[in-house]
C-alpha cells in the first residue's frame, strides 16, 4: 500500500486581494513563509511522499502557475479541472487516477493553502491517521480548537478505535458562537481542517454509496476526451456533505501542529516574523511609534516603506494595486474586491 | 521703471518626504495642483512679468531640474547659488544682477514653493504693493491671519501711507502661542509670508546700510569668476533680520488672496481635489469607510488604491519609497527622514 497525497489546488479567493487575483490564487502566494503555500504543503510531504506521488488538482485557468510553484512533481500529476466543482469530484477524479496507477494506495487529500508550524508533528499525526486508513476508516485530522470559532466545521470524537484513532461521531457544519464555545468547553470537538486519509478502495466504495454519479463520472474523466464534457455535469459538493457525513466507518485523529488556515491578511501577519514592536515589514522599513502593523510588498521595487504613528495596520502592494486595511478589519478586503468588480477592474 | 520678478528656488525641506528629495525639493512638485509650485509662481505672475523679466535664484545642484520647470524663463535668468545663504545674500545678488540690465527696476521677491488660490486678487494686491515700491518704501505683502500660527513671522500694521499701504511698525518672529492668539485677536498683525517689492536703488542703499558687506559681496559675484569664491563667504542670514527689521521705509500691503505656504502634507491635503467623503486619491481609488485620506501617488504606475476602514491618513508613494502618516502627524515625517538618514539612506 503506498502512499499517495491528493494536494487541492483548485482555490480561489479574495481574501488576498491585491496579493491575490483570480488568475493568482492563495496557494501560489508565498502568504505564511518565504515559499508559496503550495510548495510549503509537498514539501512538508517530502519524509513520506515522494513528488512522484503526489497529484496535484487544480483549475484549468491556474495550470502552469500552479506547475511553476512545485516543478518537482511530474507533469502527469497535475490534473485540470474544467471548471470547478467543490471538493467531492475532485477527489475522486484524483482518487480514481491513483487507483488506475496504484490500486491499493493509501490516499492523503491536503489543502493546499494551510499553514502549519510544527512539521514534524505535523507528519506523526498523519502517519498515525494512515493508521486509520490502513483499518479501512475514512480518517480526518481534527485540529484542537484554540478558540471559539465560526468561520470552521467541527468534528466530535467518538470512541477510540486504535492509539490516538478515534471514530468521528459527527461532523458539524460552521456553528454559531454559542455552540462553538460549548464545543471548545467541552473539549470533546475538533476543528475539520479537510485533511482526508483513506485507502483508495474505501473511498471509491464511499463514493459509489453516497455519490454515485459523481463515481461513476469520476472514472469517465479518466479519459481525457470525456472530461471537457463531464466534468461540469459533476454535481458541485464537499466531501464532507457528501461523504464524510453520512459514511459508516470514519475516525478523528486529534492533531496539535501550529494548524493555520491562512484566512486573511490577519492571519499572514499573526504568522509573519515580527519585530519586537510587532511589526512585519519589509527590510530597510522605518516605523516610528507604531506596532503591530502587517507590510507586504510584492512589488519587487525593494522600495523604503516609512510608517509614522500608525499601528495595527495591514499595507499591501503589488504592481498594479495597493491595500490599505486596519488588521481587525482584514476581512472586508472582500469589499473592495467587490466594489472592483463592480467597476468593470481587471485588478480582480 | 520695469517690474521685475526675483523668484527663491533654492529651498530644500523634509517635510514632503518621500515625495521631495535632496536633489527635487519642495518647489519643484505639483503639492497643490496639478503643476509645480514653482511654476505656477511664475505662470501667475504672467499678467504683469514676462519670463524674460523673472530671475530665478536656485542651488548649483537644483539648476538643471529647476530650469526644465520654467522652461520659458530664459537661461542667463538662472542664478546657482554655489552653496544656500539664506535669502538676504541671494536678494542682493539678484538685485545687483537686475540693477546691472535695469538700473530703474522695480522688484518683487516671491517664494517658490507657496500657493496661492485666488490669483487675481493676488496680482491686485502685488500692484498695490508696487506702488509702495514706487514710493520707495521697501514693501511687504502681509496676510491676514487665519488663525494663531507660531510657524510664521507677523507684521505689525502702522499708520498708513497710502490706500492700502501702511507703514509696517514692526516684524516679529515666529512668536509663541499666546503672543500669537493677541495678535489675531487685535486685527492689527499680518503674517509675514516672504514676498518684497522695492525699487532696486532702495534695496541696494538699504543693504548697504544694514548689510554692507553681503552689499559689495553680491556685486562682486556678478563676475562669474568670483561667484564660487565669493558666495561662500557671504553672511548666512534671512533678508527679514538682516534688512528688513531694521530698515526705515518699511510698507505693508494687506493681502487675502488663498494663500498657502504648503507647509506639509497636511496642507497639500487642504489644498486637493477632494470628494464628499473629504478624500484625495487616484483616479479609480476605492474608498470604504473612509474619509479626509489623502493618496499621493507619484510611481507613474497608475495602480488602484483601495482603502477599507482608515480615515484622515496620509499615504505618498514613490518609485523607491511609501510613506503612511495620519495627517495629524504630518509634520513627524522628519522623524522619518531623520531615521534614514543616520541608517545612511540614500533615499532623502
């Protein structure tokens, strides 16, 4: 049984905005470390998937951007969607491919636009959720909530199956605050980062349950003259409402690794290395009483950024745009990227 | 008895970093509209001094920038102070050089890098001054205050002389707030906003008298050979202290024409094309929830600004440096340059 990571990196966004832009998603920005997401996501793979095995899903329109970011692994391991379809049909599009190859892979599907910290950690909660995958249970990594959050779905720990493998009771879609505090309280619920484990054969037998035509249609598009065409008549769902909830044997593995979903400009700053005022900004930058502000140029001017007597503050700037957002208000980046696209503006 | 215009473009300044810069000052930006401040000087003075009557004192290193600004004032009109002696040596030096063509002129000493926004009331308010010049009385514009300033010098009003001119009883320096709020408050003080009107015969006796040495000094670098060995050695000091306070026919002429000195960012703010929410930006900038910004822009990029959550900032941006201050602050933009100075930037 080898192993196989499915990596998702269809992603699009504009919580990045100007950093990100339809044709430049998250994942291909270097928003938590020095390397583009992406590269971060395989190369923390490397101790046990080779690039070779790793199959990489992303949107047509991003190919070669998203090829450019990982050349390590093999150009036929990129696979194209049409169009996008959620996460259910391209990972068993993907799932389907690697058993063609592989039949009796062990699958891992990752994010490709998550940040975590501890890689080594990282790395021993996977092999203990290929455990689970190993027994035959779909197998997720469940995040250990550091606060009570809304934006994620939860996961509530059922019974232990094997050392640190627990069956997933239920998976819980974004709950309100007050649900999530009782969830954090209870400390019996997880975040669901979607990281999925799986032996392949249990997925496609998942799959052919819960979805049928999104299986069957999956194996079509192993056919690259059948994908155009069917692609887009996939039903658009999760993974988690198609599957995830409602399959029989699925297990928890509890995880503790510096998890980020990297979900805004917030999120990039809380990441960034930081001077002692709590600044992230680039070299030569001068700020005078002010903390805890976020500059990120991608300009390439290497240009001299002086900030006087502002704090908590989120610049960004490109070539062609320029942000300017209090950190707290990061998400209504959103806004602007709206009241762009209203305009008829490219820079979308 | 021809006018003649002496303009001051000498002066250097942090106040509008990173926008000026040791080699493109103050003067030579469009901080208040859509030309630089030095030429609109020259361009309203139009209706009563041809270019070919405007002399422009400015610094050796600032002659080439300097002149491609006011192309249409002839070349031998340029006079490149080796090194900055503050106004009383550069007056002297442009009045021998006018006396030398025009021995009956009559001159007017104009800052560059002011704004002015009602010039018809400005160029009424110069001919009335030059009728005190006529008089012989070395004549200063004084301008109404707006409020209890102690950045400028004030003008004590006398008796009057003619209509519209009156003796000037008194110059004062920048004076404290206190002393400041009495002088508004009595409607008898004008500020002293640098600009003189005097034949050329009364300015040459009167620098004599008070000044002999920059006197014959300034005659003296008439000769090209002697400007850089003479210049230096002149007496580093404001034609207000050296002349002007201590001289017997002083006039004033009351003036209130929109005048600015454009004394940082804050002022160019004022100055702006704003929109109804108080904000100066790019074209094609979005602004959300925002207001009384002001967006400088000076890359030539054409880049899309969008502010989301920030009022009454500052934002300047430059090729090689960005600058973001609250406009309260404006004046705390020294700090900054100061900071890049001793880092040794070559960036002021």
């Amino acid at each position: 049984m080898s192993d196989w990571a499915i990596v998702l990196a269809g992603g699009a966004g504009t919580r990045f905005w100007p950093a990100s832009r339809v044709a430049r998603p998250k994942q291909l920005l270097p928003l938590a470390s020095s390397e583009p997401l992406l590269a971060a996501t395989v190369h923390r793979m490397a101790p046990i998937v080779a690039p070779e095995r790793v199959v990489v899903v992303t949107g047509a329109h991003l190919l070669d951007a998203t090829r450019a970011v990982v050349p390590e692994v093999p150009a036929e391991n990129f696979l194209a969607e049409p169009v996008p379809r959620n996460t259910a049909p391209a990972i068993a599009w993907a799932t389907a491919e690697i058993a063609r190859r592989d039949p009796d892979a062990l699958c891992m599907v990752l994010p490709s636009d998550h940040f975590i910290a501890k890689p080594d950690a990282y790395i021993a909660a996977v092999k203990t959720a290929l455990d689970g995958a190993r027994r035959g249970y779909l197998t997720t990594l469940g995040i250990k909530p550091s606060r009570p959050e809304t934006g994620f779905g939860y996961i509530e720990v059922g019974k232990e199956i094997a050392p640190h493998v627990n069956e997933a009771a239920r998976f819980v879609e974004k709950p309100s605050l007050e649900v999530a505090q009782k969830y954090v309280a209870s400390g019996n619920f997880l975040w669901n980062a979607g990281m999925f484990f799986y032996a392949a054969k249990a997925m496609n037998e998942a799959l052919a349950e819960h979805l049928p035509d999104v299986a069957s249609k999956a194996v079509e598009c192993l056919q690259a003259s059948a994908l155009g065409r069917v692609f887009p008549t996939m039903q658009s769902i999760s993974i988690d409402h198609g599957v995830m909830e409602k399959a029989k044997r699925v297990a928890v593995v509890p995880g503790d690794f510096g998890w980020s979903d990297v979900g805004s400009w917030q999120s990039s700053w809380e990441l960034a290395d930081k001077d002692d005022a709590g600044n992230a900004a680039p070299e030569g930058a001068i700020v005078i009483d002010g903390k805890n502000n976020l500059v990120w140029d991608r300009t390439g001017s290497g240009r001299t950024y002086a900030l006087v007597g502002v704090s908590d503050l989120v610049v960004v700037e490109t070539e062609d745009a320029v942000l300017i957002v209090p950190r707290e208000r990061a998400q209504d980046v959103r806004l602007a990227v709206e009241r762009l696209k209203s305009a008829g503006s490219k820079r979308v």
